[in-house]
C-alpha cells in the first residue's frame, strides 16, 4: 500500500524567513496530495492542495511543488509569521480510492 | 452548518469497558472517516464509509467496530478498550465522485483508557 514519509519533523524559523517541508509517496498512482495545518488543540484543517497534473500551486504566502518522477511533493512557507505555527501534514491519494494516507507530521515554530 | 461534530469531547474508560464515538455531518457528504492521533504517528485511518451502507477498513482497524447509521452518521465502537487505544480521534467527512476530495474533520474526542 501507499507509504507517504515527512521531513523534518520539527523545524524552527525566525518570523520573515522561509519554511519548506519535504514529502515522499511510494505509489505511483497516487494522483491527489492535499496539505493539512493543524494548530495546537483543534482540528486539521486543508491548507493547500495538488493534483498530479499539476507542478507547482500557489495561494499567497503558500506553495506546493509535486515531482512526479522522483515521487515527492514540497510545502513552501514565505514570510513566515508566529501564526504559522503548528503541525503541518502532507498525504497522499491513490487514483480511484478515497482514502488517505498522511505522513507523520512537521511541528513548525516559528519565533518573533 | 455545524460541519462535522463528534461527541463525546473527552472521554476517560477503564481497560475492558466499551463506548461509542459519535460522529455527524451536516454537508451531505458521502464518504466519512475515523482516524486515530498519536504524538509521532501522524493520523492513522482506522475505518471508513465510501457511501452509506459501505464501510471497509484502514491502517489500523483491529480492536474497532463501525457503523454508518445513514448518509450524516457514523459511529466508532471500542468493544474492549485497552491502554493502546489511548489516542485523540478525529472523524472526517468528503465529498466523493464530483473531484472535491477534500477531508473536513470534526473537533476531535480525547480518549483515555486507563
């Protein structure tokens, strides 16, 4: 079955600077790959997503990049803010199934 | 719209005592989701419900039992609980077939077996 592994798993910024979070799939037919920010006590939440159709998604401050070849997908965080902290989950959807598989989660903090 | 809502919102069980996880949606979704939560482990499906009458199992479904109710609900049940089932647990709900796959998770309920 799809395997999805994150790094890092924590990742310390100072406010202004740039945040990127790594991710690796094992399935090839995995075509769907949505990001989650889930802030201390509440629920996760969709932040960002990507279709395998797709290369590069924008939305503001937020990007994800997708390389299908080398099967991996990044999370790009500009301008970082203190209200950017939180635990950050990619996964990843097989074509033709509903379920999702999440990695491990990538704690950031982001300092003032 | 309440979204997705789950009761009850924290929960604490001795080992071998059985309770059920209630889960509701109010955005006619088809398919639903139970996860579980633990520090490291990222979110884990333990069942899900592609469509109403249909459930099948995640990663981790040993130990749990499911039932979708009708289209808006879903329940989990712990026959037995043990200590490892000592975790936060989210439902989710999508939308499936029309190319919105996005999961809306409910607020959660922390469960402590003792």
């Amino acid at each position: 079955g799809e395997n999805v592994e994150q790094h890092p798993s924590t990742l310390s910024v100072q406010e202004g600077d740039s945040a990127v979070i790594k991710c690796t799939y094992s399935d090839s037919a995995s075509n769907y790959f949505p990001w989650y920010k889930q802030e201390l006590g509440k629920r996760p939440q969709l932040i960002i997503d990507i279709r395998s159709n797709v290369g590069e998604k924008k939305d503001q401050r937020i990007a994800v990049t997708l390389n299908k070849t080398a099967k991996h997908f990044s999370l790009h965080i500009t301008e970082t803010q203190p209200e950017d902290s939180a635990v950050y989950f990619c996964a990843a959807r097989r074509t033709g199934f509903q379920k999702l598989v999440f990695g491990t989660g990538t704690r950031l903090l982001v300092s003032p | 719209n309440a979204g997705v809502t789950q009761t009850p919102k924290f929960q604490v069980l001795k080992t071998g005592q059985s309770m059920t996880l209630q889960c509701a949606q109010d955005m006619n979704h088809n398919s639903m989701y139970w996860y579980r939560q633990d520090p490291g482990m990222g979110l884990r499906l333990i069942y899900y419900s592609a469509s109403e009458g249909t459930t099948d199992k995640g990663e981790v479904p040993n130990g749990y039992n499911v039932s979708r109710l009708n289209k808006r609900e879903f329940s989990l049940r712990l026959e037995s609980a043990a200590p490892s089932q000592t975790s936060v647990y989210f439902c989710a709900s999508s939308e499936s077939g029309t190319g919105q796959e996005t999961q809306y998770f409910g607020p959660g309920t922390r469960l402590l077996v003792l």
